[in-house]
C-alpha cells in the first residue's frame, strides 16, 4: 500500500451514535488534509474542532503511555496517540473506519 509522503486528502468513516437523534448508530464521513506524520489524535482532534464539536473521545497522556486513547481503526485495536496515519494507511489502505 501507498505511504503518505505529502499532504494528501482523506475520508475517515467515524462511527457515531446520538442518543436524543438517532434509532440505530450511523458511520458519519469526515474528510481532512493529513499531512505525512499525524496521528490518529490528531484525526480525532480535528474532527472535534473543525467538523463536529459534538464529537466525543478520551486521552490523556498522548505519549502511548495511559491507554485513554484506546481505538479501533478497521477493527485492529491502536492508540490514537501513538499509530500514524500513514503507518494505517500502509496496513489497510486508505478507507479507514473508526
Ligand atoms: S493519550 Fe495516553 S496512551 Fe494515548
């Protein structure tokens, strides 16, 4: 699989629930320029702050230390904090599910 080298644009299929809106939970997209070395926090963060601000995750330490930002990104188990999203690109391509 291709790695990020440069800036590229990328859609993140999130999975949400609403308790007040929603029946059943949804996969929402969100699309955002990565750049070559951000994290999946970085993703999170960025959903919250520039698409979503109801957008709701943990972390702490952001040093792959705690384990608050325990995810699952195409079902393998990551903590945002540490796993690029090049490194997931490269090991699932870039369709990736959280
Ligand atoms: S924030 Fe502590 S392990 Fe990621």
């Amino acid at each position: 699989m291709a790695k990020i080298n440069e800036t590229k644009k990328m859609t993140f299929k999130v999975f949400r629930f609403n308790s007040e809106t929603d029946y059943l939970p949804v996969y929402k997209d969100y699309t955002l320029d990565i750049a070559p070395g951000e994290v999946m926090l970085d993703v999170l963060n960025r959903i919250k702050w520039e698409h979503d601000g109801s957008f709701s995750y943990r972390r702490s330490c952001r040093h792959g230390i705690c384990g608050s930002c325990a995810i699952k990104v195409n079902g393998k188990a990551t903590l945002a904090c540490k796993d690029r999203v090049s490194d997931l690109v490269e090991t699932f391509g870039e369709d990736l599910v959280i």
